[in-house]
C-alpha cells in the first residue's frame, strides 16, 4: 500500500501512438503552455477572435498529463477560469451558460468533468478551436458573451489508420481514425473514462470523502456520395458521477450531456456551397443530499434540444463572401425537485408539471467584405424569435466590424454587436457547487439582450514581440439572480416568483504581448476589468450597483519557454486571479442562521426557505486570489521508426492552497458545535483538492 501511495503522489502518464506516416500533430506533444495564433488573415476577422490549432492544445501543460482545450483558452485575456483547476469559461464579465460551444456547428451543452477539472474534449479528437469574445459575425447566436467553435479531426483520404493508446493516473483514453477500403469513408473514434480504483486511491491520500466517476465518447464518419456531395454523422456522449460524504451527510453530484448529429453539404457551383445539419443535444444534471436515517432530497436540471440548421455560401462578387442561413431549435426545459419538510408524514414531491417547451428560430445575413488591400468588414443582421406560454418575441441584432492593416503589420479592429439569449441558468449566491438552475424565457421573464462595443490594436515590436490592446463595454438587459432571502428554487410551480430581472455592465482592457522568434519565447497577459449587477425593483441589494459573481479585477498569466539544446525543452507558467464575490447571509451586522447544500447540522441541506433572510448586500465577500506556477521539460529523440518524447512536470509547484468547492457552513445552537459565540453564525468553508502534483509522461510515435 505504502507503494501504492507514493505511485499516486508521482503519477505516471504513458501514451503509445501508432502512426504508419508520422505527421506535425504527431510529435507537438511538447510540454508547454499553448502559445495562441492566428491564421494567415486573422487580422481581417472580428474584434476579439482568436484561433488555436489543435498542436498547441496537445502542447500545453495540463493536469495530470491531459491536454484540455478549455484550459488552454482559459489563458487567452478577457477570459476567466472561475475556481482554480475549473475548466469553465467566463468570457468579459458573462456566466458559463453564456457560452455558446458548437462541437462541428452543433451546440452542446457541457460543463467538464470532475467538477470542471478537465474539459469532457480529448486533444486526440481536436483539429482546430476558435474562440470569438468580441463582435460576433451574424451566424452566430442564443449566447451573449462567446462562441467557442470546436472543429474535430477528419482523415485525408488515403490515409492509414492511426491508433493512439493512454493510460494515466486519472483515465484511460483509445483514439482511432482512418478510412474505409476504397477511402470514400473516413472516421474517427475517441474514448476516456476514470480509473476507480486509483482514484479512490488519490482522494484517500488527499484525504477528501469522496469518489468520482467520468467517461466520454466522440465517434465521426463522413463520406462523399459524388463530387458535389458530402455527408457527416456524428455521436457524443460525456457522463460524470460525484459522491461526498462528511458527518454522516451524503450529496451526490452526477450530469451528463449527448449529442447524435446528421450533416449533408454540396457544392452547387464555384462560387455556391450549402450546408444542412439536423442534431439532437441535451443536458442534464441531478443534485441530491441525504442525512443518515432521512429520505433523499434532490433538485434536477435538465434542457433537450431538437436542432435545425441551413447555411448558404456564396463568393460570386469579387471582394464578397455572403452567408445566408436560418436555425430552428426545440426546447424543452426540465427542472424537478423532490423536498422533504422534516415534518413527519409531509413529505411533499414537486415533480415534472412545470416542464416547459420553448420554440427558437432565426435567419441571418452577412457579408464578409474586402474593400481594400488594408480594409476589410463584416456586416450582418440576425433576426431571433423565441415562443413559449403563447408569447412570441422578435429581437433583432445587428452586428458590424472592421479591421484595417495585415495580420503580420500594425492593425485595428473595431466592432458592434447585439445578442440575445433565451435560456437563463439561475446560480447560488452563497456557495459554489454544481447546483446550477437552467430555466426558459416565459410570458413574464423575458431574454438577456446584451449590446458590445469594443476596439483593439495591435503592433510589431523590436525582437520578434506582438502586442495588442483591446477594449471593451458590454451591457446586457433581463440578466435572473435569486432574489434576497432565496438561494435556490424549492417549487417550480411558482419559480418566477423567486427570481428578479436586472441589468449587467462590463468593461474592461485587455493586453498581450508574445515574443515567437530565439530560443526564448513565451508571453504574457493582464486583464483589468469589473463586472456589475443591478435590479432596479430593489429585490436584491437594494436597487444599488453590486459586483456580479464572477468579476476578476485583475487577472494574468506569464509563460516562458526555452529551447535547452539535445532535444530539450523546458517552460514554466504562472497565472494570477483576483477572488470572485460570494453573498454571506447577515442579520443585524451578525452572521445569520442559513441553510445551504453540504451543510451537516440537520437543516434542510438544499433550500434557504424558512431560514433568516439573507443580506441586502448582495457580493459582500470576496474569495482570496487563485494564483499558481506550473514547471515543465520535455525530450525529443527521432528513433529508428518515428519518435520518443519524454516529459517531466510539476503542476501548482509552490503547492498554493487554491479554493476548488466553496460554501458556507452554519453553526448549530441546539447541537452545541463549537464555542458558544460560534452559534447561529456562518463561516465560509473552502475545499482544495489540487495541491503541488509531480507527473511523468513518456510517448512513443511510430
């Protein structure tokens, strides 16, 4: 056992690629952060894009030895990781569910395994990611804050199978991708999932209470029916379970997420292609917690999609790419909880009566523009319309933006553009957990409309170091937070009435500076931003001005590389993040008696209901900075068939305590826990389960 221990203390990552003709995505396993470019005439696009090839994800340095896309854009400016080792995205200021991910043009509703340790995309599976934080081009909508555009691998035809084999501490992984005899056929196939045993080995010498289970599957193929025609199926499954124990109390986390895709393009002409996919996504999520001798408590989540999509190509008129589409999408939204008063024989079962179904649709138009050599534009309009309980609503939004210069020159960029959102998710104010609510639009709650302006430069200085300089002002109208005394829903018949619709307002500036020539690289990026909430009815706060959950004042990252000679590379990162704000429940100046989920004293552990209202200062404490440094090197030796790499890490290396689970906990009067002063008074408690975490990988390509 004592070896088995200092196994998991040290873990071991192994992969074994099997090629038959080696290729640059072969050997970029470099042991590094992932240094962001852009594609030839990037600096034509919008405001706020950037583009990440799938080299520079397998690149970077992760936990445990797995690459993770959505860590790699966490280290892009403007863009916040929430709590350290999380893997959700907070994009200027916006929440995780005003993300739009589209995993090739279908989108998929995922929130990471593990809690968000790592993002449920195998690099194998990845050919390219792009990410659009500032003026959207008018093809995409229903999220406010980003688009994040997941391409995955698609073998050239001709092209021998490719095995790759991974075994590390936290899963197994297998990926396979080839062509069917013939080569009209290509496909691919990627899967992971959790070893039991080690990990209920880490978190007992973590000494965490707890187990976890994750796996997920990727499956592709697509062919040519002839010249002109094209078509794709595709298959997506990411399931996760999470138990915690502590002081006789059991909660349980597990949610899931599938998505099963048909794709038909064909090329009519030249200058005219189409595209037409039809998809199934969903999502879903169950929260329970039981005390030892009572009944299991539980709220559910859920949201199922039935997707429609067309998009028309044309680039007939010189100087022109027109897009044309339309998009029609399914909703329906199923939130269940199932509480127990604590009053013998009243047990009372809110079940799926309150399931609702919302119809969205929408057409756009725009026109990608090149006017001159150094001038480029992307117009468009977007045209949503979203129905449910009877009532239709028609938002346009308008999006406009321009880029003058080169993508190796000095450019600018400038942009517009309006977004509206249709799905709400309703979040905690006093503790973070996934016990995220997702609810729709309805006749009385109406849908986020956030407007964005921003402006940026960039420019070449001495020594091979670009730099760029953007700004933003986003605001955003029909943003849902509990109201005061309320923190999470305990009956769906009357929800509405425990939520409040507000305003939000972001703004900020963001720097990047990359030096990609010598020996040395690397580059470095700071964001100053503040991010605000304000529900004008007096609900919450008092009417007044309060920061939102996740504003991050300050925030960077710095990385360095160094190419060491014999095939030896070394890198470090170090990243930086200002605490997010958390509401504590107060009575006259005091810490007040609540209730709140992983609470062990008895008291309802997933409602507030009944307990002493919360604050009317709404953000009053702040969680303390996130910050880390990451060690990396690597070795690269050609053998006889392909190549060896071996790399060495060490993740959070000045072992900072950086919160991961975070809520308050209430002191009990009647149990007599703790001193006397200690009754009835709340305290925040922390969870950190990723201290200092040496790793060991070795690759062999053949």
């Amino acid at each position: 056992m004592k070896n088995l221990k200092a196994h998991l203390i040290i873990p071991v990552f192994f992969t074994i690629t099997v090629s038959n003709a080696q290729t640059a995505a072969d050997t970029s396993l470099v042991i590094r952060e992932a240094v962001v470019s852009a594609k030839k005439g990037e600096a034509s696009g919008g405001t706020g894009s950037f583009v990440v090839p799938a080299g520079m994800v397998k690149g970077s340095l992760a936990l445990l030895g797995e690459a993770d896309v959505l860590k790699t854009i966490q280290l892009l400016p403007g863009i916040q990781a929430g709590n350290e080792g999380l893997s959700g995205i907070y994009v200027r200021g916006g929440g995780s569910d005003e993300n739009l991910i589209l995993l090739d043009g279908v989108p998929v509703h995922c929130q990471g395994h593990l809690l968000g340790l790592l993002s449920p995309f195998q690099s194998e599976m990845l050919e390219e990611v792009t990410i659009h934080k500032g003026a959207f081009p008018a093809r995409y909508g229903g999220r406010a804050s980003s688009v994040l555009e997941i391409r995955t691998v698609q073998p050239q035809s001709g092209s021998r199978t490719r095995v790759c084999l991974g075994a590390g501490t936290l899963s197994d992984k297998l990926h396979l991708e080839g062509n069917s005899p013939g080569g009209r056929i290509s496909w691919s196939v990627s899967g992971r999932g959790t070893h039991t045993l080690l990990m209920d080995g880490i978190l007992k010498v973590f000494k965490i209470p707890a187990n976890l289970y994750f796996h997920d599957l990727h499956a592709k193929a697509s062919g040519h029916f002839s010249d002109k025609n094209s078509f794709s199926v595709s298959f997506f499954d990411s399931k996760d379970k999470i138990y915690y124990k502590e002081d006789g109390q059991t909660t349980d986390f597990s949610w899931g997420t599938r998505m099963v895709a048909a794709g038909w393009k064909r090329g009519w002409s030249p200058d005219l292609s189409s595209e037409i996919i039809l998809a199934t996504s969903g999502y879903c999520l169950d929260t329970g917690s039981k005390m030892a001798g009572s009944r299991r408590e539980a709220l559910r989540t859920g949201l199922e999609d039935l997707i429609a999509k067309a998009d028309l190509l044309y680039s007939g008129i010189r100087g022109h790419d027109v897009r044309y589409g339309m998009e029609a999408i399914r909703h329906v939204f199923r939130p269940e909880a199932d509480f127990d008063n604590g009053v013998a024989g009243q047990v009372r079962d809110l079940n799926p009566a309150s399931h609702e179904t919302g119809y969205e649709a929408a057409i756009y138009m725009e026109d990608r523009i090149k006017a001159t050599n150094w001038l480029t534009l992307n117009t468009g309009l977007r045209l949503t319309a979203f129905s449910a309980q009877g009532k239709t609503r028609i938002c346009p939004e308008p999006r406009v933006s321009f880029t003058t210069g080169k993508a190796t020159g000095p450019s600018v960029k400038i942009g517009y553009s309006r977004v509206s959102q249709h799905i709400h998710q309703l979040s905690s104010p006093v503790a973070i957990l996934p016990v995220d609510m997702i609810v729709p639009v309805t006749k009385s709650i109406g849908p986020e409309i956030s407007d964005q302006v921003s402006a940026g430069i960039s420019l070449n200085a001495p020594k091979g170091i670009r730099i760029s300089i953007e700004a933003y002002w986003k605001k955003t109208e029909g943003v849902l937070e509990y109201k005061d005394g309320i923190d999470f829903i305990d009956n769906f018949d009357t929800w509405e009435e425990d939520v409040a619709s507000g305003t939000s307002r972001s703004r900020g500036i963001e720097f990047h500076a990359r030096k990609s020539e010598g020996k040395t690289t690397g580059w470095i990026g700071y964001t100053l931003s503040k991010s605000e909430r304000r529900f004008a009815g007096g609900e919450i706060s008092g009417g007044e001005w309060f920061p939102s959950r996740h504003d991050c004042r300050h925030s960077g990252t710095a990385v360095i590389e160094r190419k060491l000679g014999h095939g030896w590379e070394a890198g470090a990162t170090w990243t930086y993040s200002t605490g997010g704000a958390l509401t504590i429940p107060e009575k006259d100046g005091s810490m007040a008696r609540g209730s709140t989920p992983l609470t062990n004293h008895g008291s309802t552990p997933l409602t507030n209901r009944g307990s002493t209202p919360l604050t009317n200062r709404r953000g009053n404490y702040r969680l303390p900075p996130s910050h880390r440094l990451d060690l990396g090197m690597t070795n690269h030796k050609s053998k006889r068939r392909g190549e060896r790499i071996w790399s060495l890490g060490v993740y959070n290396a000045y072992n900072r305590k950086n919160p991961n689970l975070v809520f308050p906990v209430t002191g009990d009067e009647d149990e007599g826990s703790g001193p006397p002063d200690n009754a009835g008074k709340v305290t925040v408690k922390k969870i950190s389960f990723l201290p200092v975490i040496p790793s060991v990988g070795y690759t062999r390509v053949f």
